[in-house]
C-alpha cells in the first residue's frame, strides 16, 4: 500500500514508521524545516511508554535514555502547596524527539520531504492529516467534522528553572483567575506555561500588550517564580560577585562569574577546557596559572554538538569530588 503522510511532527512520524515496518511504502511532506517546532518538550505517561518499547525498541531506547523523570503532581493555591505522589511521568525536548523519529525513517526507508505546502493531494491508497491543528488536508475536504475555538487564551514559555514535578499554579487576581502548567522535559529546562479565558486575558489588558510587556506582566503575576522567565546581566552580576563560589558547567553564568573574580568549579563534559576553561591570570604577565577547578572525566569524548541529554562523561564526575573541589575552592577565599 502506498502511504502520503502530510506532516511531520511526532505523530506523522511515528506512524510512517511503523506502517514502514509493516512493508508498506512511505512517504512524508513538512511545510517548515526538519528542525522547526511549536513547543518544548513531549511528555509520555507509563502506559504510551509500554506502547512504545512494544511498537518499535530501538526508538524506544533512544527516547528513554534523553528522558527527564518525575513522580509528582504539585498543586499550588492560595498560598500552599499540594504535592501528590506515584504519578510516573517522562518528557524529551521535542527537537530531540523529532530528530530521533527522523533518522528511524531514513533508516527504514521512508521518503521525507521538508519545505514544502501542500495545497492538492497527490494519489496515494492512504492520505494521512497529520498537519496540526491548522491543516490544510482537513480544512480544504468535506469529512463531516466541525471546530469550535473555546477561548481560553495562553503563552508558551521555555525556562531554565528545572522543576521536580508536573506543577499546576493557580492565582486569583482582579482580572480573574490564571493558571500555569508545567513540567521539566529535560536536565536544563522546562515548559511553563500560563493561560487564562479570553475575558481575564483582555481585562489584564494583554490583548493590547508587547512580547516584553506581556513576559513582565507573567513575572509580577507569579513572583515566587519570577526569576523562571528571565534575569538581567545586571542583576546575575550581582548575585554572581556576592557568591563565595560558583558550580557550573560550559554555559555563561559561569564564565561571567569568573570575569568578575569569583571563585568557579566546572564541570566539563563534551567540550575541551583546554578551549573553554575558564583560565585566568593571577598577574598580567606570560605566565598563566588556572586559578579555577575544572572537572572533567578523562573518558570525555571532545564534541562540540549540541544535544538534548547529558554526556555520560559527565555523570561519571560525583556529588563528593565536585564538594571536595568546592571545599578547597572555598579555602582559597578565605
């Protein structure tokens, strides 16, 4: 049987796979770019996870070895915190999860085609809308179907701050009430997200505001979160300067710190400190001695790919090597 899947999100690739796998011949069309996506990360429950690992292994382990875990549900209202336990979930960065489903599809055959509409159907024994919710299959045919916007309107943040459980926050305000979903979905990140009905929305006035204004809004709503959306280079300079020491990887937080003289563990995985260290002078001369702690595994392998798990060469550094590192950091400040 010939196959037409017309988009190539989770969805539309997951089923050229295993139609693939079922000897039928496949092929897949994407408006955007392979590496083009509408949201963070995916989440899988337990039970699609078994559905997985039985549907096709090898995606399966490739999936799970990028998952970032957690057992809690975390209801957060009036002030107190609910937390309820036993709920296994896990969750990938959707570009990850996107790319991994990709290589399956080249790997079993199937003809992937991106940057390209669809305006006509080309013939096929199958033609699968798997287009999102603005599909151009499903809004030019006549299948007896109907879509009704209920109005609730919502922004889609990406943060830094990594939560340990699905978190539901309610706040009542004068507009009415906000609520925020979110989840981490790997060891850097999380999706939090914060929607309202369409009648909060416009008495807030965000239906008139800017980008920023609206992130703004977002921080003043939800101060116990606030540092979630986003901190200026001034006031992390502050913070970084009054630390007695700084724990960071190859990112920016820790390379700042070390400009402004405060004393730095880093943990290196993937990239070279011979390269990215943060060496630094301890007098303006030839002679330069590295004044801060680099960790690294000697089993590391030197990339420069970014990808959306932690490398293994990391995992192999311990919570005591890193205190003992801090330790005698510590004892050069004072």
């Amino acid at each position: 049987m010939r196959v037409s899947v017309l988009g190539a999100g989770p969805s539309g690739l997951y089923l050229a796979i295993l139609l693939r796998k079922a000897g039928h011949e496949l092929s897949v069309v994407e408006r955007n770019a392979p590496d083009a996506t509408f949201g963070w990360g995916v989440v899988f429950s337990e039970e699609t996870l078994g559905a997985l690992r039985d549907a096709d292994y090898q995606t399966y382990l490739e999936i799970t070895d990028s998952f970032a875990r957690w057992t809690a549900i975390d209801i957060r209202y009036r002030g107190a915190t609910i937390r309820s336990s036993g709920h296994t979930f896990s969750a990938i960065r959707r570009t990850h999860l996107l790319d991994i489903l990709q290589r399956r599809c080249r790997e079993l055959g199937v003809s992937l085609e991106f940057g390209r509409e669809v305006s006509t159907v080309e013939p096929a024994d199958l033609v699968v809308a798997a287009d999102g919710a603005n599909s151009t299959l499903r809004r030019n045919g006549k299948f007896g179907t109907s879509s009704t916007p209920q109005g609730c309107k919502y922004v889609w943040f990406g943060t830094d701050l990594v939560l340990d459980a699905f978190t539901f926050v309610f706040k009542e305000t004068e507009h009415g009430l906000f609520q925020v979903h979110a989840y981490p979905f790997d060891e850097h990140t999380s999706t939090f997200i914060v929607e309202a009905p369409e009648p909060v929305w416009r008495s807030a006035g965000l239906d008139t505001m800017s980008e920023q204004d609206s992130l703004a809004f977002c921080e003043r709503l939800l101060p116990e979160v606030s540092r979630t959306f986003a901190v200026s280079i001034q006031s992390l300079s502050i913070e970084l300067r009054n630390a007695v020491c700084i724990v960071g990887g190859d990112t920016g937080p820790l390379h700042l710190a070390v400009a402004l003289g405060t004393p730095a563990v880093a943990i290196f995985g993937p990239t070279d400190p011979a390269r990215n260290g943060p060496y630094r002078m301890r007098e303006r001369s030839t002679n330069v001695s590295p004044i801060d702690i680099v960790l690294r595994s000697p089993h590391a392998v030197t990339t420069y790919k970014r990808g959306g798990q932690a490398a293994p060469s990391i995992l192999e550094i311990d919570v005591d090597t890193v205190f003992d590192a801090v330790c005698r950091q510590v004892g050069v400040r004072q």
